[in-house]
C-alpha cells in the first residue's frame, strides 16, 4: 500500500475484468507501472486482483495534465489498444480528486 500521498492529487481507476487467457497481460502491467512511475507529475500505484480476474488499479498524480500526458504516451497508448483487443472482457475508468488521505499503520 502505497504510503507517500499527503497532498491531494488525482486518482486514476480502472476497474476491469479480464478474459480467459491472457497471455502477456502481466508483463504488459508491469511494464506499464515502470513506465507510470518515470512520468512527470506520476505520484503512486496500487492495484489489486482476485482469481476470477476482477481488479483495480488506482494511480495516482499530481495534476489533470500528467494524467493526459500519461493517457496519450505512446507506448501506453499500444498497450490500451491491446488490451481493448486481447485481455479485457470489459472495464470502466474514472477520475478523482484526492482531497484528504489518512494511513493507519496498524
């Protein structure tokens, strides 16, 4: 759990549910965090997923303008198309204003 937010941001999710199959998608997803994290403006990622391939991925950043400049990367943007094409059965992306983030460190 990414610890390191004590100023608002924005919130990416994406919710999404994978295909049967998916050959490549995690390495795709790993790649593609690495890639997030060199961004301008990139501030953290958590993503979880269970085994029947519901997940959620949550990044963060600092302004609406990363997120775009992250949006239209062009090697994120091959990545999307493929998985439109390959591994999504569908999903769903939102944007957030973080205003206020607490951590408990139990």
């Amino acid at each position: 759990m990414d610890k390191t937010r004590t100023t608002s941001c924005y919130a990416v999710i994406f919710w999404s549910k994978l295909r049967e199959g998916g050959e490549g998608y995690q390495e795709a997803a790993e790649r593609m965090e690495a890639l997030a994290a060199e961004q301008e403006g990139y501030v953290g990622i958590e993503s979880v997923r269970d085994a029947s391939g519901d997940g959620v991925t949550i990044s963060y950043w600092e302004s609406r303008e990363a997120i775009a400049r992250w949006r239209d990367h062009p090697e994120h943007r091959l990545i999307q198309e493929r998985g439109r094409r390959e591994w999504y059965a569908e999903y769903r992306l939102e944007v957030s204003r973080v205003e206020r983030s607490l951590h408990f460190p139990a």
